[in-house]
C-alpha cells in the first residue's frame, strides 16, 4: 500500500499538543511512521513537498521532514500531465500548491493521501483515483 503525506501531516507531531485531535493525529502519523520503516506501507515523495518543506522556516522540523525523502521509494517531478492534473483538481476549489500534492500522489500511483486538513478533504470526497483522509482515520478503518 502506497501513501503520500501532505506536509502537514509531516508537521503533525510538532505541533501544540494540547488538543485530543492534534495528539491522536500525531500518534497516528507516528504509528504510520513505524509502519513505513517497518515496509508495511509504501512513502511517496515529491518536488512540491521538497519545496514547501524547504519553506519551513523552524530548521529542526526541516531536518527531520528532510530525512524522509530518503524512505520514499518513489520521488515525483515536475511534468506536464501533473501540471494538468493539478489544474484540474484546483478547479474543485482546492488551493493550487494542494492541487499541486495530490496530482503528485496520484503520478506515484498511491491510493491514500494522508492530510490533517479538513477542508481539503472534504473538497476531495467522492473524486476518483484516490482516497484524501486524515492519519487517524488512516489508522483506524484502513490498517
């Protein structure tokens, strides 16, 4: 099984953990973290999540997303038909960089994208090709 982390998921585990939801998605993404390195599941890599993780202005947090990429066992460019895709799936009203991260994941042939963002998911339900859902979901009804 092949999944693709939008970035952040990968930030889940750094953020304020006050909240049940933000620690039950972190533990999630950590479980899932395990299952990677363990070969259970498959990472999918791409230009925009090297680029928007780049971005990331808190140095450790970089570092650590960073050394994933090394997990993946694929890592997607930049090409015309997922520029196409991408454009696309904007005109669902998702945001263009989000776009961007899902016609990647769909390139890296995953059936998953994992994003704690609910309003991407929800402009995602019920479209073809791939399932858009949150780590703890992820954990509970697909695992």
């Amino acid at each position: 099984m092949r999944v693709y982390l939008d970035n952040c998921c990968f930030n889940r585990p750094f953020d304020d953990q006050s909240q049940a939801r933000i620690r039950l998605e972190a533990e999630a993404k950590l479980e899932i973290q395990q299952r990677i390195k363990g070969r259970k599941i498959e990472l999918a890599w791409s230009y925009i999540l090297e680029h928007e993780n780049q971005a990331n202005p808190f140095e450790e947090r970089r570092d650590v997303i960073d050394g994933w990429k090394k997990t993946a066992i694929i890592d997607i460019e930049e090409a015309p038909e997922i520029l196409h895709q991408a454009r696309e799936i904007a005109d669902r009203g998702i945001r263009a960089k989000d776009a961007l991260h899902i016609a990647c994941a769909i390139a890296a042939e995953c059936k998953f994208f994992l994003t704690t963002d609910d309003v991407l998911a929800k402009k995602m339900t019920g479209f073809s090709g791939i399932i858009v859902i949150d780590p703890t979901r992820f954990i509970i009804e697909v695992t």
